[in-house]
C-alpha cells in the first residue's frame, strides 16, 4: 500500500505506480509525524524510502524559493529512522531545469548546479523522469525493487 500525503494537488493513482494508494496516516493514526509525498508499507511495516514529487516549475521554486524550509524537511527525514532513502521524483529533464526562469529572474547555471550538489551532499537523490507517467511508473518500480530486496516479496 501507498500512502499519499493529503496536500498533494494531484497524486498518482494506483493504476500509474501500480499499488493500492490512501491518504497518508496522521500523527494520531501512526505515532509519527508526516514527512515527505509518498511512503509505503509492506508485511505491515513502512517501506525505508521516502519520496517528494516535484513538477520541474515545482523543483525550481523549492530550491530557489523555499530551499531553507525544504532543508528542514531533509533533515526531518534524516532523524527519522523508518527512512534510509529520500529521493525527489521531478517530472522534468534535467535541461528543463537548467533552462527554466521564472518572472525573467534567471539562476546562472553554477548556482542551479550547486542546488543539485547540496541535495547530493544531504543525501537526497534526484530522479529525472520527463513527465508525470515515467515518474509514477518509475516509482512503481522502486518500490517493487525495494520490496525484492528486502522482503523477497511485493507489496
């Protein structure tokens, strides 16, 4: 099962990642505080990756407009122990968000680089999936790798 975090505008559904999805659980349902987009369970346990989607427009504004906050979340993620992996699905290219401006405010390149290496150094991967379909289908995937890895089953 994959759970979704409740602001998300428009979630994956189960027939795009190929898993049952519902709202993610509250703090009053889990014991833990919400963290990330999506999060899985299996054999009745959360799955150890956490995932935040992004569209490409999404990602620049995270990172050049809310980048102090979305770093607070990295570190929520990193002092919870159910996660070993974040990675930010963006539903982008990679010369989508080089090239991308927003209001003719143009981050050079070695600044838009830079982001790439901080969200590196934190330990948070960046997965590059063209659009919204590869994205969920891609996530689908990992999380079936994940499953195989460490439960020799799927959910």
């Amino acid at each position: 099962m994959v759970c979704v975090a409740q602001n998300e505008q428009l979630p994956w559904t189960e027939n795009e990642i190929g898993y049952p999805t519902r709202p993610m659980f509250l703090i009053s349902e889990s014991g833990a505080q919400q963290v990330g987009d999506y999060q899985f369970y299996v054999n009745g346990q959360i799955g150890g990756i956490l995932v935040e989607r992004k569209t490409c427009q999404d990602f620049y504004g995270t990172m050049f407009g809310n980048r102090d906050r979305f770093y607070r979340e990295i570190e929520r993620f990193k002092s919870d122990n159910r996660f070993d992996k974040m990675i930010i699905f963006v539903e982008g290219n990679m010369l989508d968000f080089l090239n991308y401006t927003y209001n003719n405010n143009s981050f050079m390149l070695p600044q838009k680089f830079g982001v790439l290496g901080s969200l590196d150094a934190r330990g948070v991967e960046v997965m590059w999936c063209t659009n919204r379909k590869i994205a969920a289908r891609l996530y689908g995937v990992v999380v079936k790798q994940w499953c195989l890895k460490n439960y020799e089953r799927i959910i």
